[in-house]
C-alpha cells in the first residue's frame, strides 16, 4: 500500500494558508485563485486550524454572516486532524470517511510538509489497482 510520503513526493508541494484574523472572503479567493478546496489557518507557522468551502457555505452563508468581516478564526475547524507521512493511504480513506472531511494536513516532526485531499487518495488508489489489474493480465496471458 502507498504511504503518504510516496503521494505527496508525487505531487507539488505548495502550501495554501491564510491567516486566522484575516477577512473569510480573502480564504475564498485564495481558494478560488489556487483551485483549492480549503487552506491551512497559521500563525506564524503553526497550523492553527483549516477553512474549506464547506465551513464557508455552512457557518457565513447560511448564518448570514458577511464575508468582509468575518475573520477565518470564527469559522475555520479545529483543531485539526492531521496525519504522519508514513500512514497509508487506506488509513487516511477511513479517517476522511469517519470523519466527513475532504481534507488532512501531513506533519512531520510538528512542521506541516503538505495535504493529502481525498481526490488525491483515490487517484492513488485507482492507480494501485490499475497496477494490480495490469500484473494479472501479464501473469494469465504470460
């Protein structure tokens, strides 16, 4: 099974954050601009939190709330859920699914190194299978 090392070495490794006192329209252009579904909330390099489309659309749209003035603080998540970059894909599938996030920082000796999105799991995991079908191809017609 692929560890989330060997996944986040295979994709850029470019951090979105924002700050916590910054305005939450700011988060939603950020994400906007990067193609991202949410950010990492820092504070002078600790990962304070995380704000996704969905905190937005649940805690500012629906409570009516006006994304100019509502800092990331009042609707990020946290704390976080973050994993090691040796777990396995597989464990950061049952996480996500248990925990209905989309979302998982990698922290590696208390530095955030990336963040795996469950698109990126199963990209992985429909590429290990791909393999695996192609192994048994070559192995009954071989």
């Amino acid at each position: 099974m692929v560890s989330v090392r060997h996944l986040l070495a295979s994709k850029k490794s470019i951090l979105f954050t924002v700050a916590p006192d910054a305005p939450v329209l700011e988060a939603v252009r950020s994400m906007a601009e990067h193609g991202v579904g949410a950010l990492l909330v820092m504070r002078e390099g600790t990962l304070s939190g995380i704000v996704s489309e969905r905190d937005y659309a649940r805690k500012v749209v629906l409570h009516g709330r006006a994304s100019a003035d509502t800092p990331v603080a009042q609707i990020m998540s946290s704390p976080v859920l973050t994993i090691s970059p040796e777990a396995s894909v597989q464990h950061c599938m049952v996480l996500m699914t248990e925990r209905r996030i989309r979302h998982l920082p990698v922290v590696e000796g208390g530095r955030v190194i990336g963040v795996v999105s469950i698109g990126d799991l199963v990209k992985s995991l429909i590429e290990d299978q791909q393999r695996t079908i192609e192994q048994l191809e070559s192995y009954i017609h071989g």
